[in-house]
C-alpha cells in the first residue's frame, strides 16, 4: 500500500483529487475529467522508488502451540 499512499498524496497535493482508480482508502474526492491536465503532469516514479523495498520484503508473524495428543491404538482402522 506504500505506492498506493504515495500517489494519492502526489496527486491531492498537485491536483486536490485522487484517482478514481487509487485503492488506499481515503475521504478525498476522485478528480473528474477536467482534471486529466493536472494529473498527467504529476511524477510518480519516486512513490516506485521510495516503495520498491516495501514491495519486496515479506513478513510472517505465526504463533506456535504444542499438545500431547493421545492416538487410540485399539480403535484405530486403517481404510484401504
């Protein structure tokens, strides 16, 4: 989402909208039609950029439990 924040803050700080296909959730308005001058001239390759790592790097968060489970010997059948 880091390139996703980093376009709708180029472009609400050079055009005062957002592109109506930017996915970061916002309260922002999309910029109409009328707006296409303003959003062509906005550089996003430094939001490609500063983000490229972020794009990159993974991160696992897991919680590890042990129990003793008891097997019924007797009882247990083997389908074929």
């Amino acid at each position: 989402m880091c390139i996703e924040e980093c376009i709708l803050n180029q472009t609400m700080n050079s055009c005062s909208c957002v592109l109506t296909n930017n996915l970061y959730p916002h309260n922002f308005n999309f910029c109409a039609e009328a707006t296409d001058y303003c959003t062509k001239q906005v550089n996003y390759t430094h939001c490609f950029v500063k983000c490229s790592p972020e794009c990159h790097a993974r991160d696992f968060e897991y919680t590890l439990r042990e129990e003793d489970i008891e097997l019924d010997v007797e009882n247990h059948t083997e389908r074929k």
